[in-house]
C-alpha cells in the first residue's frame, strides 16, 4: 500500500487523506484532494484514448470472425469457399477454440514485456505482429493454416488487450477514469458491428483484408502519440513526463502540473518501496487477495457462461440454424448495434446507479430471454407447429437478451477486476484471472459445436440461461458494491469479508 499525507499546505491549499499508488494502477487512484475541482478532459486526451482503442477494435472484429466466415468455409461452393474441402463440425470446434488457449499463453507470459519496452512500443510490437498474422490468415487455404494464423494474431492481441487498460489509466484521473475505462467495452462492440457488416459483403479474402487494414492507422499515427507519464516518470525521464502531461492535460496551470508530478513521483516511491516479488502464487497468501481473486472472477465468469463469447461467435448460424425470415447476418448487424448504443449508455450511468445493482439487474434480465430462446429451439428441436406462429420471436428474445447483458455483464466485470487489488498485486492478479477466464471461453467455444449438434440448441441456451440466474444469486449474496471508494476502503471490505 503506499503513503499516506494529512493536513499538508501546497501552495496555500490544504491536502487530506492521499494515499499513493503504484506504477501498475491508475494514476492517483486513491487520491482525494479537498476542494479540488476537476478539469474538463482535453481533446488530446481524447484524441489518445480513442487512438489506443485501435488494438481493441482489432480484437472485437477477430473475436466475431467466425460468424461471417462459418458459412463461406462449410459451403461447398468452390468460388466462395477458400479450403480444398468443405471443414467439418470438427474442424470449427477446433479454429473457435485453439486460438483461445494460444491467446492464454499471451496474456500470461507478453504484458511484462510492457514494463521493460513501455507501454507505446509494446502495444506497437504488438500490433505489427498482429498485422503479420492477419496477412497468413488472408491467404491461408486450409485449415491448419488458418488455426495457425488465429493462433499468431491471438497472442499478440491478448497481449495488447492486458495493457492497454493500464495504458488508458495511466492517463487518467479519478475523475474520468470509469468513463474512458467503459470505452475498452464499447470499441470492442464497434470490432464485433465492424466484422458483422463487411464479412458477409465480401468473399473470404477481401474481408479479412479489411480488417487487417485496421493495423495500418495505429502503426502510422500512433507514433505521434504519448508514452504513458507513469512509465516515463518511472524510468526517470522527467522531461519527457512533464511533456506528455503538458500535451494530455493542456488546459491545466503550471502548478496543477506540478501536483500531478509529485504524485507521480510518490506512486513510484512506493512501488519501489514494495519489497515483495510478487507472483501467482504469493496471491493466495493473505485473505484479501484470495477473495480479491474470487470475487473478480464472479462477475466475469457470469459474463462468459450467460454464452455471450458463444452467441456472438456464431451468431449467424445460431439465427440460421432458428429458420427466422430474417438472415442470420442481418440479426447480427441489429445485435451489433443495440450492444454499441447500450454500452454506451452504460458507461454514462455506472458511476450513478452502481456496479453491483447494474451486474444484477443485467444478470437477470439476461436470463430470461435466453430461457425463452431455448423454449424456442426445443419446439423446432420436436417439429412443433407452433413454430411457424412465432418466426418473429428469436430476434425479439435475441435483442432483449444483448440489450440486458450489455447493461451490465458486458462492460462492468472488467472494471471491477482493475478496482479491487492492490498495485503490487494487480499484474499477476490479472494474468491469473484472464487464465481462467480463457479456460472457461476456450471450453464454450470449442464445445458448443459439437454439444449442439449433439444434444441439441435448446440445451446449451437453457445452460446459459440457468447461469445468469445462479451468477445473479452469487453477485447478490458475495460481491459488494465498490461505487465511489477508494482502494484503501475496498481492501479494508475485503479484509473483513
């Protein structure tokens, strides 16, 4: 924990209660300054949170990739189809699923590098290895080479994905730091629209193309942009810390600036003062840390098993397989759209209503829809004719379902798990918390192929369905709200939990 000031005079103003953190949380997380008033966030810093969603984006138009592309690659059209043979259920599990477990061994071993290269030439290694991967994809021809080219852009996408929210924090203040923090879910929602609307208007090589093309704007422009002050400041590159300051924060004074330097230097202080070599398995030596662990994960397991990685994954021949009037990829587009214009809204509200009433009301408010879409498939499951009557009600039940999830399932676990350890704690916290988060979204997707041509549709959604309502029970019952505290008042819930 870092060093705590009281009643301190600076420059005539008195601070209260600061308590300092390290290099790998937010800037100032915990700081309350009386009487201070909060400066609106310059177009800059705007302009750089909006240019670091790049790598995001890349990583919702990949995680929806199969959803468009499913139908080219089982078609026995040898104009559309880019494989010498038509791929098998199989052959699907495989490419939804082995990109996942490579993706693990990126979000477990290529964050640290963050810490030696910085956070702007490692998210720029990053994406340049991502490009490269997405040239293979481009014109692989089977499906060994496409697995391996997921399995290339997944690693190093999951790479980026663990830092650029430390990149986003390190940016920010207390006060706006929820809000640019919900753009991480909001992006990846546009990467999800992006690929559902150009995959099926092009053949196989022409969408792919197009998003990795998305590449060639961070790789050019990014340059321009700042590396993270917290990083700099750590490194001793004071100069250069105050530059970027000035850039991101321009409509502050000359004295403002200087406060947020002695923050800073106090942040890194106590990071360094931190003895400890902390890894995944010291996390389970005190109390707070182990239910730190358990009770992140809650929320983001209830996110992954209501089948939201599954649904969108394979959403158009989910709808396909529903027989609507609708086409699958025109849902799609529909869902896309109602999850981008809810995670907004989301993220305008969460400060005010609460993480945990929103994970509730979200969690339940997901599970019924998913119950009356399994109803759904078990009557086309047994030829029912009252199918014929209701054509009309998967996308109803559809768009219910990723209007509630996008409510609260959707944006917010991610931004408890950044809220509730410790900096010392925070990295390896995290790397253990996306390696189980990874196993659970490797066993759905790589499954729920086979165990819906198996068992039937109808299954695997009331499967989901049951989830949110058992996940609701458990967010109710364990995880406490973490609304306008610092990190001091939620280790001290965590303690007496």
């Amino acid at each position: 924990m870092g060093k705590q000031l009281n009643n301190v005079e600076k420059n005539g103003e008195k601070l209260q209660e600061v308590t300092y953190v390290g290099l790998e949380t937010e800037c100032a997380h915990s700081l309350k300054v009386e009487g201070a008033v909060p400066r609106a966030d310059t177009p800059f810093l705007y302009l750089t949170v909006f240019m670091i969603q790049i790598p995001i984006l890349l990583s919702g138009a990949h995680t929806v990739w199969t959803s468009p592309i499913i139908p080219t690659i089982i078609s026995n059209d040898a104009k559309i189809n880019p494989l010498s043979q038509p791929a098998t259920t199989v052959d699907i599990s495989m490419i939804a699923g082995i990109p996942h477990l490579a993706a693990l061994a990126g979000t477990l071993t290529l964050p640290k590098l963050s810490d030696v290269l910085g956070r702007k030439r490692f998210l720029q290694l990053m994406i340049l290895n991502v490009l490269l991967g997405s040239i293979l994809l481009t014109f692989s021809t089977s499906v060994t080479m496409i697995i391996i080219s997921k399995c290339i852009i997944g690693i190093f996408l999951s790479g980026s994905f663990a830092i650029v929210p430390i990149y986003i924090t390190e940016l920010c203040e207390d006060h706006n730091r929820a809000k640019f923090g919900c753009f991480l879910g909001l992006f990846h929602q546009i990467g999800h629209f992006y690929s559902f609307i150009i995959g099926p208007l092009f053949s196989y090589k022409v969408f792919n193309l197009f998003i990795t093309f998305l590449t060639v704007p961070f790789l050019v422009f990014f340059i321009f942009f700042p590396e993270s002050p917290v990083y700099l400041f750590s490194k001793g590159r004071k100069d250069e810390c105050r530059t970027a300051l000035n850039r991101l924060r321009s409509n502050k004074t000359t004295n403002e600036i200087n406060r947020d330097i002695e923050i800073l230097e106090a942040n890194v202080k106590s990071k360094q003062n931190t003895k400890s070599n902390v890894t995944i398995f010291t996390l389970f030596k005190t109390k707070e840390t182990r239910i730190g662990l358990l009770l992140a994960i809650l929320p983001l397991a209830v996110q992954h098993l209501s089948g939201v990685a599954v649904i969108m994954s394979f959403l158009a021949p989910f709808f396909n397989s529903a027989g609507t009037s609708v086409s699958g990829h025109k849902v799609a587009v529909i869902v896309s759209i109602v999850k981008i214009s809810s995670f907004i809204f989301t993220s305008s509200v969460v400060e005010r209503v609460g993480r945990k009433r929103m994970l509730l009301f979200s969690s339940v408010g997901t599970g019924i829809p998913l119950f009356f879409l399994g109803c759904f498939f078990y009557l086309k499951h047994v030829n029912s004719p009252l199918i014929h009557q209701f054509q009309w009600l998967p996308i109803v039940l559809m768009l219910s379902y990723v209007l509630m999830n996008s409510m609260g399932l959707g944006p917010i676990p991610m931004a408890i798990m950044h809220e509730i350890f410790t900096p010392e704690n925070r990295a390896a916290a995290g790397s253990f918390i996306m390696t189980v988060v990874g196993l659970i979204v490797l066993s759905l997707t790589s499954s729920y192929p086979i165990v819906a041509a198996t068992i039937g549709t109808h299954w695997a959604v009331w499967l989901f369905s049951f989830s949110c309502f058992a996940g609701s029970i458990l967010i109710y019952k364990f995880l406490p709200e973490t609304k306008g505290k610092s990190l001091k008042e939620i280790q001290e819930i965590l303690h007496n939990f």
